[in-house]
C-alpha cells in the first residue's frame, strides 16, 4: 500500500505519554479504541501496541452514522480527514511515521498507520497516536460501540495475517445528567416478550426475564408497579421475582422474572407493563404473546358399520381416536372409553385407550365385533371423555355410533372387474366412446337368497353416461359373461377426464360409500387446430392501392380439456403493406377457447403482395406457417353508352321544362 503524501509525518523522539514502556515483553500487536463518556461532544483515542514486524496496518472503525458524527478536516472531500487523527502529542516513532484516518463513508473511518516512506521498517510502540472528535445525538445511557476490524497488515515488506494485529473495540456513552435516575431494559420497551406455549390454566417455563436497568451513576429509581391486559384471548401475568415495588440502585440492573398463564386456546396476546419513577419513563411496555394449549381429540368416524348374515363370520369395524397437532394441542389427560348405550349383540375386540393419556399424535384403534347368531339390528354408543383445562371440567368428543345389520338372505354383491379397477375410455374428442362396464352377480351361494338389487350407478362427472342394463340378480346365480352396467363418455376436448363410478346396491358387502371404480376418459385429436390450416393461405382480397382491405382473421383453437397452449408468431412483411393485430402476436389460450390474429393489407401499387407468418407452437412439436396476400388494382371510372347520354339529356330538358312553367307562373 503506498500512502498518499498529505499525511503529516510523526515526529521521531516525540515523548511517550506516563505510564507506557519504552520495551515491553513480547505480546501480540494490538490497535485499541477507548470507551468515552460525555455529552454532545466526545473524544475517543486510539492506541497501537506493538511487538513484531508490522510496519503499516489499516483498520476500519464502524459506527453508527445516525447518531455519531466525526469531526472532519475538509468535509467537501468524498473521503475527508478525521481532524485529531494525525500524530499527536506524545506519539514517540523511531523514524518518520504517519497516521491517516479517512471516512470512507456515513459508518466507517479508515485508518492507516504506517512508517512512511521507510519501507520495512517496523512501527514502534506509540500509544496513543492519535484521537477522534464526536458530536453524539442520542438520550442519556445510550451506548454505541465502535468495532474494529483489520483489514490489511505488512510486514517486510509483505502482507501478513489480519490475526497478526488484535483489535480491542471502543465505545461512547451518553452520560447521564447528575441527580438525575434514567431507566433502561433488555430487551427494550416495545420488544415483544414471547413466553412460549402452555396447558391453558398452567404458567409457562422457564419465565422470561426483563433486565432493568439504571445507567445514572448517582441516583436510584423504583419499580412502583407491573401489571398487563390481554388484547386477544385471555390470561394472567405473574412476576416471580423481584417482589415489586423494586428499587433499581445506581449503575445496577435488576432482573424481572415473569411468567404467563394463558386463558383460552391458541395465540393469547397482550401488553405487560412496568411502571416507574424515573425521570426518563413512567410506564415501559411490553407487547407479550401467550400461547395456550388444549387436547384436540378427535374420531376417524362418527359410525361403525357392521353388516354379517346369519353363521357367517362376525363382523368387524373400527374408529381410530387421535389427538392430532396444529391446533395448539395438548395431551389429553384421565381419558376414558364410556359406553352411553350398550348392546349385547356387539363387543369390543378392542375398547380401551393405549393409557389414560393421549398424547399430541398419538392414534388409538377402538375395534368393535357383532354376533351373527340371529337377524336383526343392533346399535351401540360411545364416547371419549378427558379432562378439559379450558372449562375446568370433562370434555367429550361426538358420540360414536355402532351399527349391526344381521341378515341370513342378504345378496353379496361381486363384479367383472373388480371394485377399484381401472375402466379407460378412449374416443377422438367430442364424440362417444364405444361402452365398456361390469358384468355383475349375486355371490351368495343360498338359494333362498335375496336377489341382489342395483339402487343406483352414477359417475362423478358428467362427460360420462352410464347405462344400467340389468339391475336385478337372483343369489346362486353365476356371471353370465355381458355388461350389466355399461358406461361411455363423450371428451369436451383432446385430454383425459378422471372420474368415480359408484354402485350403490342392498348387498351385505357393500362399503359405506357404495361400490367404486375409478374412470378415465381420453379425448384424442390435435391439441391445436387453426383456420386457415397449417402452410394455408388467408387471402384480404383485392383494393386500389393506397386503400386498405377489411380486415381477415387467423384462428387458433385449443382443443385441450385442460392447459394453456401459447401462441408466438414472427411475421415478414417484405414490402411492408400488411398491419396486424396483436403485434407481436402473442398470446396464451385457454383451454377450449380460440384466439385470433388479425390482418389488413394498404397495397402500395398495383401488384400482388404476401407475408409469411411463422409461428412457434411446442405444444404440436413443430411450428405452423401461414401465408397472407392482397392485391393492388386500378380505378375504374364508370362511362356510358351513347344511348345513356341522350336519355340523359331528355331527362335534363325536362326537368328545365318544369322549372320554366313554375318561374311563369
């Protein structure tokens, strides 16, 4: 680094200020900053340590701009000199020396310190070197540091480590006014306070602390009151220690340890507050946030179904109870599994929790059976009951409903395909699809079975039809090979079309939703289609030149059930007679909507003119050209025949004739 020749040079043999030795142990290099206290106008000294090579190091000083303004030498200047920077009084170098501090911009001062001109030569202990004037903004106990940072260090001649030279930091205080208590807090007021999450009615752990403290030197403040109020929701603040009223001595701090119990479920909010006699704030707030918490069980289902016929096997069914997190849940506590109506047709394989608690996430399985010993109809009810901190009491969920249906002639329904397989319908779109369906029988094997019946067969979504061919089928039946139930579809556009058949019959197998099939219907065709087609030509038709054509039209259609086609043309017009619209022509077209380009043609002479327009289409693989032409041609002035003109005339000299008898009358 070369200095530039405006610094000043330190004088060589310059005493060293009380108290600094000439020779000390060998110890780190080391660039220090002072912390100041004072008022308006502060003064902060650098000092340099050394004990190795180092012949020029440079260190920027980071501060606050807001609040800290450097007094500068020429403050015109785009880097200006820091004023007290350069060698001061009591500096002692070997050989000519320079110290050079630069604000470099609105938060940071750049110094360098250096030899000069004598390369290699190492700096020599001086400390101070030099000082930094302040005017400083702010209220009394405010602090605002001074970090520094190496950035550069040379030694013989070379650059070294940033670590060669430590750097201890500095600061500037605002001193506060004698006889005078000024309050401050960590956090500060204003900070929100969050106090983490409880079981509604329970304190929350561990407590938040508020560090109160006093930055006057000579007089104490008291801490006369703390109290809250909860904007949204509810609850209570508690402060666990210091008892308050709280007195705050001199230059000490004081911990407030608080807690919150929240009041009601999710995120309580609030502000706490202290209050004081300082002679800088009576009242301090706190926006606080208390978040409560409640066990949130829940069933996979209000109603088992049970449907068995007579010897068969028993029945089975199941309700999972879960106590699910994301809704500020807690573990749910003494719960117990409560029978509100019982019946001895229907027992539990499994009716009791995994324990008395059920914890955030955790699922238990409640199984219930019934006997096919006789036909009928059975039906029991439970409940889950825990404890509730919200109301103080016991809470329930929905009563759960299990239901038997015995029967000893109920049909069993069975299909070709099974339950749950594919039916895929393919078809050029906007037209039907040749049928495909099930071939269904009643699979129960007794003949004194009731007949299977089909209730209903509906598809989800409308682009489907479906035809019940046969709804009735005796039990001991077997498959007779055809469709029973046929479904088609008819695509709105090229694309595939998902959908549910569901079958809804009396059979004891039944689900409770009814017999499902899921559905595709696939529309085949081009995705994109235009008017003219591709390389096709849109003719404007023939005008004198100077005159322009009406105006014609390219469409392009997106013949898509679903997504975007993007349409992205480039047009060369030679002779520059054609105009469209949009220019450039641009666009995205929903599905099954068309958009258009439009063109018009002002002939330049009378000849024949085209442009060819190119379009990029990812969506068809390849692009589409089109072709637009218009003519120029002459004006024709209409002329007539001999016999037009003596008509003509006759009809002139008439119409003087009657004009003369009106004048003479």
């Amino acid at each position: 680094m070369i200095f530039d020749k405006s610094l000043r040079s330190l004088t060589a043999g310059a005493t060293l200020l009380a108290g600094v030795a000439l020779a000390v142990s060998p110890v780190a290099a080391q660039f220090t900053i002072s912390d100041e206290t004072g008022s308006g106008t502060v003064v902060t000294t650098l000092g340099f340590t050394a004990q190795n090579d180092i012949a020029q190091f440079t260190v920027d000083i980071t501060f606050d701009g807001t609040s800290l303004t450097p007094a500068v030498d020429n403050p015109g200047n785009s880097a200006p000199t820091i004023t007290d920077c350069l060698a001061s009084a009591g500096a002692n170098w070997d050989t000519t020396n320079a110290t050079s501090c630069r604000l470099i911009n609105a938060n940071t001062i750049r110094v360098v310190a250096a030899t000069g001109f004598a390369a290699n030569v190492p700096l020599d202990t001086a400390d101070p070197f030099g000082t930094i004037t302040w005017t400083v903004v702010g209220d009394p106990g405010d602090v605002f540091p001074l970090d520094a940072t190496v950035v550069e260090v040379l030694a013989n001649g070379a650059n070294q480590p940033t670590s060669d030279l430590g750097v201890s930091d500095g600061s500037i205080t605002i001193a506060v006014p004698p006889n005078e208590s000024f309050y401050t807090s960590n956090p500060v007021p204003g900070s929100t306070i969050d106090f983490g999450s409880a079981v509604v009615g329970q304190a929350t752990s561990p407590d938040e602390t508020i560090a109160v403290s006093n930055a006057s030197t000579d007089t104490a403040f008291d801490i006369t009151a703390a109290a809250g109020n909860f904007g949204v929701g509810s609850g209570a603040y508690s402060v666990t220690s210091p008892a308050i009223p709280a007195t705050v001595a001199p230059s000490s701090t004081v911990n407030v340890n608080l807690n919150c119990t929240p009041g009601a479920r999710g995120n309580n909010t609030g502000t706490f507050t202290l209050t004081t006699d300082a002679d800088n704030v009576t009242t301090a707030d706190y926006p606080t946030v208390c978040t409560g918490l409640a066990p949130n069980v829940q069933v996979s289902s209000t109603s088992i179904s049970l449907n068995g016929v007579v010897g068969g096997t028993a029945p089975t069914g199941s309700v999972d109870v879960l106590n699910p997190s994301g809704n500020f849940t807690s573990d749910a506590n003494n719960a117990v599994v409560n029978t509100t109506t019982f019946a001895a047709e229907i027992s539990a394989t499994s009716d009791v929790l995994a324990d008395s608690t059920i914890s955030v996430d955790e699922v238990d399985s409640l199984g219930y059976q019934c006997s096919t010993a006789a036909e009928g109809t059975f039906t029991e009810e439970f409940q889950i009951d825990y404890d509730d901190p919200i109301s103080g009491g016991t809470a329930s969920t929905a009563t759960v409903t299990v239901t038997c249906q015995i029967s000893d002639t109920a049909p069993i329904y069975n299909s070709a395909p099974m339950p749950g397989t594919l039916i895929a319908l393919v078809t050029g779109a906007n037209s039907q699809s040749p049928p495909d369906g099930l071939d269904i029988n009643n699979d129960n094997t007794n003949p004194a079975g009731d007949a299977l019946v089909i209730s209903s067969a509906v598809a989800s979504d409308p682009v489907f039809t479906v035809n019940v061919v046969n709804s009735s089928f005796d039990a001991n039946v077997a498959a007779d090979g055809n469709d029973d139930i046929e479904v088609t579809c008819t695509p709105p556009g090229v694309g595939t079309i998902n959908g549910t058949l569901t079958v809804q019959t009396n059979a004891s197998n039944q689900p409770g939703g009814g017999f499902t099939y899921p559905l595709s219907c696939e529309g085949t065709g081009d995705a994109l289609t235009t008017n003219p087609d591709d390389r096709g030509t849109l003719n404007l038709g023939t005008v004198p030149p100077g005159t322009t054509t009406g105006e014609g039209l390219i469409n392009f259609t997106n013949n898509q059930i679903d997504g975007d086609i993007t349409v992205d043309c480039s047009v060369t017009d030679t002779a520059g007679v054609f105009t469209f619209t949009p220019d450039p022509i641009l666009f995205t077209i929903p599905a099954g909507d068309t958009e258009s380009a439009a063109f018009q043609c002002t002939p330049s002479d009378i000849s024949s003119f085209t442009a060819d327009v190119s379009c990029t289409l990812p969506v068809r693989g390849q692009g589409l050209n089109f072709t637009v032409a218009c003519a120029g041609r002459p004006l024709v002035i209409p002329t007539m025949s001999r016999w037009g003109l003596v008509v003509m005339s006759l009809v002139l000299l008439l119409v003087a004739g009657v004009a003369g008898r009106r004048m003479l009358a």
